[in-house]
C-alpha cells in the first residue's frame, strides 16, 4: 500500500536536486525514496550532517596564510600558567 508524502522545501533547492538527480537518471521522487530507504537500512541519517561555512576561496587563503605565520612566528608557552603571567604582565 502506497502513501503521499508532501514537503514545502525552497525553490532554488528543489530545482537544483532536481538537475542532479536528473544528471542521475531520476526523478526527484526517486531520490527522496532513495533517501528514505537508507534512512532505514542505517537506522540513521545516512551522511554526516556539516555546517556549510561560506567562506570565499580568497578568504580562505588568508586564513591559511595567518595560521602559518603565527605557527611560524609566535611565542611558544609550555604552560597554561606562563601563558597567563605574560598575558597579565607578571
């Protein structure tokens, strides 16, 4: 016995897994079954769930770029309490 599932889901990301599961040989039905089948074969949300940081490649760089140099270029401490007599001046 079948059953319907409705969603409301934005525009542009309806659209654009519709291209992929296109690019796929699916319907965008297909995929979302797809989905839910593995949800139970896993009996979990079969990826890792990640935080999409927006970060521009340029951006990136330079955040590269500052961690390199301080690794390179900044005081070593083999103590937290060293750390705190030069950040407090003591």
């Amino acid at each position: 016995m079948n059953s319907t599932l409705s969603i409301r889901i934005n525009k542009k990301i309806k659209k654009e897994a519709m291209n992929v599961f296109s690019k796929l040989g699916l319907d965008i039905s297909s995929g979302v079954k797809i989905f839910l089948n593995q949800v139970i074969n896993t009996r979990s949300i079969p990826f890792e769930p990640k935080m999409h940081y927006t970060m521009t490649p340029k951006q990136e760089r330079w955040v590269i770029r500052q961690v390199k140099e301080a690794k390179k270029n900044s005081k070593r401490y083999t103590s937290i309490e060293e750390l705190h007599r030069d950040i407090l001046g003591e």
